[in-house]
C-alpha cells in the first residue's frame, strides 16, 4: 500500500512537472516573439534616431540593457527546460523501480499464501495421525493388558505335575500343549477414519500368536523335562 501511494504521488508530480514544461515552452515561445519585436523596435527608433535628433544617453543605455536581458532570457529558459527534463527522467526510473518492487512483493505474497496453505493442509493431517495413533496405542495397551490377564488365569487352571507322583500325566500334558488358545487373543476395535497404521492389527495378532507358540512350547518343554526326572528317579 504504501508503494502503492507513492507511485500515485510520483505520477501527481509528473503531471505537475509535464504541466510546467509546457507552461515554460509557452512562456519560452512569448519571450522569443517579445525578443524579435524589440529587435525590430530598436532597429526603427535606431533608424529614427540617426534621421533625427539623437536621444538622450540614459534612455538609449536602459534600452539595451533591456535587450540584453531578453537575449539572455531564452538561455536561461533553455537551462531550466533542461533541469525539469532531467528531474522528469529521474522520477520516471523510480517509478519503475517501484513498480518492479511491487510486483516482485506481489509474487512473494502469493507464494507465501500457497505455502501457508500447504503447511495447514500438513497439520491438520498430521493431527489426524496423531489422534489416530493415540487411540490404537490406547486400544494396544488394554489389549496387553487384557492379554495379559487372560495368560496368568489360564496358568492358574492348568495343574502342574508333582514330582512325587509314579505316574505321571504326561498325555494329559501334551493334550493340553496341543490345544490352541488362539481365543485368548482379543480383539482390535477397528478404527474409524484412520488411514495410517492399517496393518496393525494384523501385526498385534501375529505377535500376541507368537507369544501364546512360545508360552506353549514352554509348557511342553517343561512338562517333557518333569516326565524325564520321573523316570529316572524311578530307574
């Protein structure tokens, strides 16, 4: 705005200068037909004065001083052309220059304007992750934790083997090992409007599947390693 404001006084002044040009070429153009009359003027009243009675001294000194200074007048008149012509040259480069500024100001606006808009664009998805990402940790947690739980209550009902016993239950062990308890596993809530992270849930039931193989091949290992003690105590 501001560059704005002072181009329209720059062009205000030009007119005003553009104005005083043509007032001066007036003027230059008056004082020039002024010049040639009193030429001709003061080559009758100097006819008329040879003819005549010559004049007196004082009015023939003030008349060419006179002369004079209407033959320099257009000198001078020329000078101050030259000066205003300059000067308009001048205003006319900064005109330019702001011209240049405000359209290079203009450009960097609009990519400003396109970058803001990106990075809010960026945000607002970024939040959306964001937000989705703390639900499925929330949902991962309890499911861990429900997990969990169901994992210490099942190792509470399975009985374990005594080592005195003589017999000792070791296809009842290993029919427990084979049965699956993939039904421990919960279940994700699927997740509305979330589009990062799609394959979580998979990936959280693949790994709660590979801690229940190896809890299981524990529970095998262990009861295989009890029914081995046994017979050798018994041996």
């Amino acid at each position: 705005m501001q560059s704005q404001r002072m181009h329209q006084e720059l062009q205000a002044e030009v007119r005003v200068i553009v104005e005083q040009i043509n007032y001066i070429n007036a003027e230059l153009i008056k004082e020039t037909n002024i010049v040639d009359l009193l030429k001709q003027e003061y080559s009758q009243q100097r006819s008329k004065l040879l003819d005549l009675v010559p004049a007196s001294t004082s009015d023939v000194d003030h008349l060419a001083e006179v002369i004079l200074h209407l033959a320099n007048r257009p000198k001078l008149l020329h000078q101050e052309l030259d000066q205003i012509r300059r000067h308009k040259n001048d205003l006319q480069q900064q005109i330019l220059l702001q011209d240049k500024n405000i359209n290079a100001l203009e450009r960097l606006s609009l990519g400003q304007a396109s970058r803001v808009e990106s990075l809010e664009k960026d945000i607002v998805e970024l939040e959306g992750i964001l937000y989705d990402t703390e639900v499925e940790t929330r949902q991962l947690r309890e499911s861990y934790k429900l997990l969990m739980h169901q994992i210490h209550h099942h190792r509470e009902q399975v009985p374990k083997p005594h080592r005195d016993h003589r017999t000792s239950p070791i296809d009842e062990a290993s029919h427990e090992c084979v049965h699956p308890i993939a039904e421990l596993v919960p279940e994700v809530e699927s997740i509305p409007h979330s589009k990062p992270h799609r394959n979580i849930k998979d990936k959280f039931n693949q790994t709660a599947a590979d801690l229940i193989q190896s809890f299981q091949k524990r529970r095998c290992g262990n009861t295989s390693m009890s029914s081995k003690r046994q017979k050798t105590a018994r041996v």
